[in-house]
C-alpha cells in the first residue's frame, strides 16, 4: 500500500487565476476577480426527454443533445474496489483543489507534442469496464487511450473550471465514470438569440452516483462543462476516458503513433504516470 501523506489535505497545486480553499486561507494569497457573468439563463437536463427546461419559463425549452447518461453503470461492490485501489495508490495535487492520478502519454498540448513517455496502459480494473461500454450502441468501438481518476473533496474546496476538451489529441467521445457522491455537471455556452440578453445560458446535468456520462457532439465541442464548488457536498471521485482524435487513427497524420498508443492502453497493466 502507498503510504498516506499528512498532506493529503493541506497540498495546494493551484496556479494562476485558480485556487482553492487551502491557498484561499494565507493571507497572502490573492483572490481572482469575480468573472461571474451579469445574467445566467438557468436550465435542468432530462435525460428521459434529452429537453433542458427552466423551472420559470417552460416555453424556453430546447433540444439539448450529446449527453448520454447511464444510471448505476457500475455496482457498489465495484466502486468500493475501484476506490479501495484508488487509494492505495498516490493522489497527486492538481488545480483548483483536485488530486488526479494519470494514465496516459505525456502531452504538450500548446506544442501539439506526445510522448509515450512511462505509459503502460491503462489500470487493470478498468479492462471489464471498457468492455462494458462497448456493448453500448452509443460507444461501440470506443478505444480510451487515456484514464484519468480525479479526487474532489469539500474541504479542499474542490471544483473544475468551465472548459472544452482538446480535440487535437483526444477523440469525438468523452466518457466519466461519477463516483461516491451525485454532482451536478454544469454545461455553459454564451446567451444567443432574440431577446436573450447578456450572460450566459447554463444547463445543470446531475449525475447520480455510480453512473456514466457520455459527452459527444455539441456537448462536447461547444458547450463548456465544469463542476462548481458548489456542487461537491462530499467525497467525489471520478475516472475520465478519453479516445484518439482522427489524427491518430488510420489515415490519420500520426496514425502510427496512435497505434502505438492503442496497444499499450489494450495491454491493462498500467500503472500512474
């Protein structure tokens, strides 16, 4: 067993305009200014309607696609073994209050730039898993040459920031596994349209513990997604799966790279990087 630091807690990784509430407690520290925008449309996903809907104004609903969820995609048994061996590996510091463990190639995303560096697939347990997501007809055929696992924790304050996903490197699909805790992912993209005025307009998509969720499409491309500190009331831990972009598929640029890749993720013996 890797041995549990006192630091767990008290480890700080934020950079920039990121913080978290350990930083946020030294004086020293300087607090970002507010980018909270004038107005906020607010909506609710249903995943049953695919429709997101504001509890003011119903005939302000719309079609939201590229959100798959599966409910009680794994079992209790399989999220206390998954994070039983989660901690028994190190959770190293990263932004905003989250510690990740990475199984993955390193990437210079600014240079365009992959190295297999120590990658050596992607976790054992994770085998059965990808296995079960292909039987979906939604993710046939998906191949993740990365995982990620990510701790949030409410005393860290912890939280991701609204962001897109690189589609240089990582593919059309994005699959999370949402573990020990229901959160609430929240979708963004600027108000648009006759009458929408300034702001923003954000879809909440709440995540039951131990489901899946799929972004692909719109989600995916255009929508920013975060999770706001607001949202983790307990532990949270998640595993993010992320598939090669055409550039590294046949016929792709770096096609041979990406084979490379491929067969290492296939070979379930990694270990973090």
């Amino acid at each position: 067993m890797a041995e549990r630091s006192s630091r767990d807690m008290t480890t700080c990784a934020c950079k920039g305009i990121r913080t978290c509430l350990i930083c946020e407690s030294f004086k020293e520290a300087v607090q970002p200014a507010s980018c909270e925008p004038k107005k906020v449309h607010h909506f609710v996903y249903d995943p049953e309607t695919r429709l997101a809907s504001s509890d003011h104004d119903q005939a302000a609903s719309f079609l939201f696609p590229g959100v798959f969820l599966w409910d009680n995609f794994i079992t209790e048994e399989e999220e206390n073994e998954l994070i039983s061996w989660m901690d028994r590996e190190v959770w190293n510091p990263s932004q905003s209050g989250r510690r990740k463990q990475d199984f993955g190639p390193k990437v210079n995303f600014k240079k365009r730039k992959v190295r297999l560096g120590s990658f050596s697939g992607l976790p054992a347990l994770s085998r059965a898993l990808v296995v079960r997501m292909q039987r979906e007809p939604s993710l046939a055929g998906f191949e993740p040459v990365e995982q990620c696992n990510l701790d949030y924790h409410p005393e860290r304050g912890a939280a991701i920031e609204p962001h897109l996903d690189d589609s240089w490197l990582w593919g059309e699909r994005l699959v999370t596994v949402n573990m020990l805790s229901d959160t609430t992912l929240t979708m963004s993209l600027p108000a648009e349209g006759e009458g929408a005025g300034e702001g923003e307009v954000r879809v909440a998509v709440r995540l039951p513990r131990r489901c899946l969720v799929m972004l692909h499409g719109e989600a995916r491309h255009r929508w920013k997604h975060a999770i706001h500190r607001e949202d983790i009331q307990r532990r949270r831990v998640c595993s993010t799966y992320r598939e090669l972009s055409a550039e590294f598929l046949p016929g792709g640029g770096q096609a041979q790279l990406g084979t490379q890749l491929l067969d290492i993720a296939s070979g379930f013996n990694g270990t973090p990087v």
